[in-house]
C-alpha cells in the first residue's frame, strides 16, 4: 500500500510539473479593460459609413517586440495571409496596423469625397484617393502589358472593391490625417517598423461585425504565437537586432521596449476599444467576454 501510495505521489509531483512545464511554455495574454486603462482609444463612427463599408473593430497589443530577428517579417506576411484567406482577399475584410505611438486619438471612422481625402500611403507621397486609384490603375493596366496576362498583383488586385463607390471610408487621427484608406492602404506617418511595440490594429468589412472580430481573433493570436517564437528563441540563445545593436555599441530606440517591460518577456496585453456611434451609444467593444474564445495551446487569456 505504501509503495503504490509512493507510485501515486509521485505520479501527482511528475502530473504538475508536467502542468507546470506547460503554463511555463504558453504565452500569456493579458486582457485590460477600458476602466483600467489610463488612456482607452475610442473610434466614433460617422452614419455615413452605412451604405460604403459600415463594420469596424480596433484593439490595442502591448509589448511586441518586433526587433529580434525575422519577427517583422513573419508579422507582415501573417497579415498577408490572413487577408488572402480568412478576408478572402480582402472582400470580407481588411486588415490595417499602425504603430500607436504616431496614432492621436480619438479617432473617427467616416467617408470622405475620392477628391477630398488626402492620404500619404506606405511607400509614396501625399496623394488625393482619386489620384491614388487612378495611378493603381494605370499601374494595373502597364502590368498586364508586360506579363501580357490579366492578373495582377499588390493594391491593384482590391481596386474593384471600390467600384460604384461615390466616397471611400477613412479612419481619421485627431491631427485630422487620414491614417487608413480600407480596403487599399494605410499611411505611413502610422507605419508599423522594428522598433514599434504597442500597435493599434483595426479590421474594417462591408459584410458583417463578426467577420470583423473574426479576423481580429486570428490576427491577435497570430501575434501572440510570434511573440512566443521569438522569447523562446532568445531564451535558446538567438541575439535580438537590439543585443546586437548593443555589443557594436550602437543605441537602441529608448522607447522600443517600454510596452514590452510593461507586459513582461513572455505576454502580452491587449486593451480593449470601444467603437461608439458619433453621438454618443456603444457599437462594439473588443475584446469582450466571448471573443478570443479559441486561443490555441500556446496562449493563456488572463480577463
């Protein structure tokens, strides 16, 4: 009896550490609520979004660390994939993530005349939508000349999303900067680069909400299982772009971390925002109760 009692203890001790070993493995991600937060963004939603692309979901991440190896890379191509795929190439939704220390809330959600809305897109100058679209296409029709077939590739492929279109939705900063133009681009003063930490991320759809918090769920985890790559490849000994910085004596970007010291090595907090109707009632809040509801095994959601 003692012996099997001994077998069964040390079974329960071997059964925790197992459990322990995999809470240790996972990475946490930290769900702050809009009371708890200093500083909650806010995006308001003009009525005149109703008839052009009327869904919008933000969220704010805290603490990526975007510098260590390829991990920009594997964050821009997981946007890639998931707007050929979950947004069906973009005509169930669009993706758009700034760097939130160049985002001035709060923000507004409307349309604009294609004449009147100026954006600086990622890449080129400040240009007039209806400039932008007419350069796409024109861009468009010179690619098809030279690979003489009729696909094309880039922002050209999301151009008939606008078609029949007399304005185009715009999400819009408190500076009054267009800082995204769905589905075609976002802008550059916003631009995601290595040294961004905390991000704000938007999906916009002319569908339906919960498509909308459907890709925000896919999007959000995505970057958790990043963020556990890369900790756990540092953890292995990989040096981040930052370490090396340091041993070639080089300073690294005072701000770049500070999300990141906040959330801790291995987690991630994701604040809520809300989405109001411009005079004043809630649309939408993310993340609520029911949504990051499939968290995979590498995640912990901490409400």
């Amino acid at each position: 009896d003692r012996e099997r009692g001994c077998t069964r203890a040390s079974r329960l001790e071997s059964g925790q550490e197992e459990e322990e070993v995999g809470d240790a493995g996972r990475l946490l991600l930290r769900v702050l609520h809009v009371s708890e937060s200093p500083a909650p963004l806010t995006v308001r939603v003009s009525p005149s979004v109703k008839d052009v692309r009327p869904f919008i979901v933000g969220a704010v991440v805290r603490g990526m660390d975007l510098q260590a190896g390829n991990a920009l890379k594997r964050f821009l191509t997981s946007q890639t994939r998931l707007h050929e795929e979950l947004c069906e190439k973009r005509t169930a939704a669009t993706i758009a993530t700034h760097d939130l220390r160049a985002v001035r809330g709060p923000l507004l959600y409307g349309t604009r005349l294609p004449q009147d809305l100026k954006i600086v897109p990622l890449g080129r100058r400040e240009v007039k939508a209806k400039d932008l679209v007419r350069q796409l296409q024109l861009e468009a029709e010179e690619h098809r000349k030279q690979k003489k077939r009729q696909n094309v590739s880039g922002l050209h492929r999301y151009l008939h999303l606008l078609d029949g279109k007399e304005s185009y939705p715009c999400l819009v900063d408190a500076d009054g900067d267009v800082i995204s133009f769905p589905p075609i681009t976002n802008s550059e003063k916003t631009k995601v680069k290595k040294t961004t930490s905390d991000l704000f991320l938007e999906v916009t759809s002319a569908a339906s909400l919960q498509i909308c918090k459907d890709v925000m769920d896919a999007l959000v985890l995505k970057m958790a299982e990043i963020q556990k790559q890369t900790v756990e490849s540092q953890e292995d000994g990989s040096l981040s772009d930052t370490e090396a910085d340091a041993l070639s004596g080089q300073l690294p970007d005072s701000g770049a971390d500070a999300g990141a010291e906040k959330a801790g090595p291995a987690s991630l907090v994701v604040e809520q925002v809300r989405v109001l109707d411009e005079d004043g009632p809630l649309r939408v809040v993310y993340p609520s109760k029911t949504d990051l509801g499939l968290a995979g095994p590498h995640v912990t959601v901490v409400r």
